[in-house]
C-alpha cells in the first residue's frame, strides 16, 4: 500500500486529492476507513460519491472481506513487536507491544509513575536490532513533561552488543507537540495522520503514537456530573480517532491514563482509571503500574483480547530507563 497514492482511487483527480488530504485523508487505508459522511464533508461530494470511493479503497487496500481463522493466524506470525528490552515486562504483554492489529494500549496509573516507561517507549523504537520497529514516534504532551534531556540519560544509558547511534538521531525522529485543551488535544491528531502521511515513504515512517496523558485536560474541563455525558462523547471519538491512526499507519498507539480515588472502597487499593467504560473498551491491552519498594515498579496487565489478565511484573526505573530486577 505504501506504493499507492490516493489519487489512484477511480474519480479522484488533483483538486479532490487537495481536499481530501485538507480533511486529513492522506492514504489510501484512511480513505478505505471512513465513514461516508464524513469522507462527502471532506471532499465536498456527494454521500453516493463518498459510498463509491470508500467501496474502491477498501478493495485497493484489501480492508473490509472475511478471512478464514487460518488466514488471519498466518498473518499474525509476521506482526513485528516493540520490546523494552526488560524480559519479565514484555513477557506479560505476550512478548512485547505489538504493531496493529493491537491498536492501543492504556497504562492506567499516575502520570509521575509511568513517565519514564512512557518517554522510554518513545526511545527504542528506532532500534531493529534491539527489538525497536526502525521507525519515527509521534508524541502529544498535555502536561508540558516532555524533556528531550531525558531521552539523553536513557541513550547513554543503554547497554547492548550493536552500536547506538548519538542522541541527535534519536531526537530527530521523535515528533513532539503540546496538547493545550481537550479540543486541540482532538485536533493534534488529524495533525499526526498528516505528519505521519508524509513520514509514510520515508526511512523511517512513525510506528509508535504517544499521548501524555490521555484524560488530564478532560478531567480539568468536564468536572461536573452535569458535564460527564459530555466528556464521555468526545473521549470515545478520541479514542476512536487514535484506533484509526493505528490502523491507518500499522503502529503501536500508547497512552497514559490519571487514577482517582474510589470512597466507596474500604479495602484494598481504592484507585480507579479516569475516563472510565469508554476509555477502558477502546483499549486492547490496559496496564496499571504501581510504586512498590526499592525504586521498584509493578506492572499488572488489567486486560488484554489474548493474554490472561492480573499477571505482573516487576522492573526498575531509574535515569537511564527500565531495567530488569
């Protein structure tokens, strides 16, 4: 797919393509998985029309059709995977976070907990030969933590048999902006799918999306019960819009979740996920990570569509990223 252009699509000519790729409709999977209102709004056609186009791009990108079990199983063998070169942690998610079809991935937990893990991801994706997926991340900060000096201590800190390229490489291929509402937060994603439609026939195309943190300008927006129904509307089309990217680009989508406390709770950890049902069943595989003793962290796989849930595992954080115990 990677050699096709949407203008390839029957009816799409120059002008189309323009107000296409305006609408953030960049390739031809995108196309193939729009909704017919929107793809006639973007392009200023008729819903008939939209119907058609959106017809031929899933044929063009073999998207939509049945497959037998075994099929699908063949398939899956080939899914490459981001590990973190921390065993017991990548044993817990099956191996490692896998490229689409496992389009997100929600680590629930107090944003100051998971911030290494989390800008860490961002780090070994660019290496092959160290379980990364030699590509670029996207990363959309809502809580201004971004520090580009971090991704410094954990480069240097790395310790393997090939030879690490300087952190100006590393830095290159990692694509940051600021989240400053909820509202833009949305837009920043139209703002990856462009980014990530030029980047597609690059070196190195973005196979890791990040946002830092998911809820936390919802949470500060949308306070009131009047206000939850709301609130709930727009992070089920976030999230939504996140799952498509991931299809759209076969990447890996990771983002942070905040935890509130339960009062209903007498015993045992009161902590819940922010953003509930909806952000919870658009995760494939969630996580929640907790501090333990030592400079430990616990990791328990909440759930997952193929792994047994409440499994853990332990792993150090400290300036030079995860380490195993």
């Amino acid at each position: 797919m990677a050699e096709l252009e949407i203008e390839d699509l029957p009816g799409v000519g120059p002008t189309t393509a323009d107000k296409l790729r305006e609408g953030g409709y960049t390739t031809i999977e995108g196309i193939a998985t729009a909704s017919y209102a929107d793809l006639a709004e973007a392009a200023e056609i008729g819903e008939s029309t939209a119907k058609k186009m959106i017809r031929e791009a899933r044929k063009m990108a073999d998207i939509g059709g049945f497959k037998t079990g075994t099929t699908v199983l063949e398939e899956r063998k080939t899914v490459r995977k981001l590990k973190s070169l921390v065993p017991d942690f990548d044993e817990l998610l099956g191996a490692a976070l896998k490229q689409n079809p496992s389009p997100s991935f929600m680590v629930n937990s107090d944003p100051e907990r998971v911030r290494s893990l989390t800008r860490w991801r961002s780090m070994p994706s660019f290496l092959r030969n160290a379980g990364g997926l030699n590509g670029s991340c996207i990363y959309i900060d809502t809580e201004n933590t971004f520090r580009p000096e971090r991704i410094e201590q954990m480069v240097d800190g790395l310790e393997l048999d090939i030879e690490v390229p300087p952190i100006e490489q590393f830095l290159e291929r990692i694509h940051v902006a600021k989240g400053y509402t909820s509202d833009h937060q949305m837009l920043l994603v139209d703002s990856a799918r462009e980014l990530a439609g030029e980047l597609l026939e690059s070196e190195h195309p973005v196979r890791l999306f990040i946002v830092d943190s998911l809820t936390a300008h919802f949470r500060a927006e949308y306070s009131g019960r009047g206000t939850l129904s709301v609130r709930q509307q727009k992070l089920n089309k976030h999230m939504y819009d996140l799952a498509k990217l991931a299809e759209e680009h076969n990447a890996v989508v990771l983002v942070t979740n905040q935890v509130q406390s339960n009062p209903a709770v007498f015993f045992g950890d009161p902590t819940k996920p922010v953003g509930g049902n909806i952000v919870g069943h658009a995760s494939k595989f969630r996580m929640y990570l907790r501090k333990s003793k030592g400079g430990k962290r616990v990791a328990k796989l909440v759930d997952s569509p193929s792994l047994p849930p409440d499994g853990e595992a332990a792993f150090l954080v400290d300036t030079t990223g995860m380490k195993p115990l």
